[in-house]
C-alpha cells in the first residue's frame, strides 16, 4: 500500500479478538521473530469505519501469542471495533538490512526470469517452510505459461540475483520445474 506521502506501509500484525474486560486484545504478529511487532508502539490503520493511527499503549507476551491495549480503547465493546484491523508502519521505520538481506515486501511484485531470460512470473508471496522460504511466482500476461512456480530462495544456488532497481529476480530454475 502506498501511504499519501508516497511512501510504503508495511502490514506488521492484525488486531485478534477481545482479550478480558479492560480492553485488551489478541494480537497476531506477522513479523520474524513475532515478537518484533512489540517494539513499534504507533501503527496506520484502515478500516470500512475509519482511518487514522492507533497507539499501541501496552503489550504482553502470553505463552506463544500476544495480548495489547491501544490507547482509547478501555472496555470489551470500545475495543471490538478493532478486531480484525490491519497494524501497518510506513516502511522508512523498519530496520535498515545488509547489502544481501531484503524484507518479503520488497520481494513481491518482482518479475521472475531464469538463467535463459525466460520470463517465469511475478513474486505475488513468499512461505516460510522452517528449512527455507519460497518465493510463489506466478505467470503473467508476458510470461512463458500461466503456471505458478513455488521456487526455493536460496541464495547460493537458486536464487543468483535481486536487482530492486530493476525489480528482477533471477533465478537457476528450468521452465518446466513446477514444484
């Protein structure tokens, strides 16, 4: 999403369901580790009821997920209109990587070729497998087939260059691999 200053808003989490009866909520954390999302304290929101930011004025950790109060937000009924609301942060505040390291939404939307400049696709998501992630290509309008491709991104020997630039991802990876 591009926020009206142009620049990108990240979704970090979504807001789960009522948590007791101070306005606590469950909170589903999309970042790795998941505990990153405890960190960022003011989100973007956008909802069918309203826009705006929210602050994030409390959070625990409880057993394997997370709970969180926003500021406002003090009893069960006041905090179910957050439920299911998207906690986005413009780009610019993220953590700066290394030369080699990319963040997932700088990765998707880029096209896919192979070794032989064959067009494979476009990254429309990437999976976590626990050995390695994978990028989920999927053919376009331009590419040689409409198939999807579920490719492994590993650096090494897969995956040979990300040029953000260009927004090209080039890949060792044969037409006809259709894992």
């Amino acid at each position: 999403m591009i926020d009206e200053t142009g620049g990108d808003r990240i979704t970090l989490g979504r807001v789960g369901r009522t948590h007791g009866i101070k306005g606590w909520l469950r909170l589903h954390s999309f970042t790795d580790p998941a505990s990153n999302i405890t960190g960022y304290r003011c989100f973007h929101v956008e909802s069918a009821h309203w826009q705006g930011q929210l602050v994030m004025d409390e959070v625990r950790e409880q057993g394997t997920e997370f709970i969180a109060h926003f500021e406002g937000y003090d009893s069960p009924e006041a905090a179910r209109e957050l439920v299911g609301i998207e906690l986005q942060v413009m780009a610019s505040v993220l953590p700066g990587l290394d030369d080699d390291e990319y963040y997932w939404h700088q990765l998707t939307g880029l096209t896919v070729v192979n070794s032989k400049n064959q067009l494979l696709g476009q990254v429309t998501g990437l999976l976590a497998t626990g050995a390695n992630d994978v990028l989920v290509v999927r053919g376009t309008e331009d590419s040689i087939d409409d198939n999807e491709r579920l490719i492994p991104f590993l650096r090494a020997t897969v995956v040979k260059k990300i040029d953000l630039v260009d927004r090209v991802i080039e890949v060792e990876w044969e037409a006809d691999y259709l894992l």
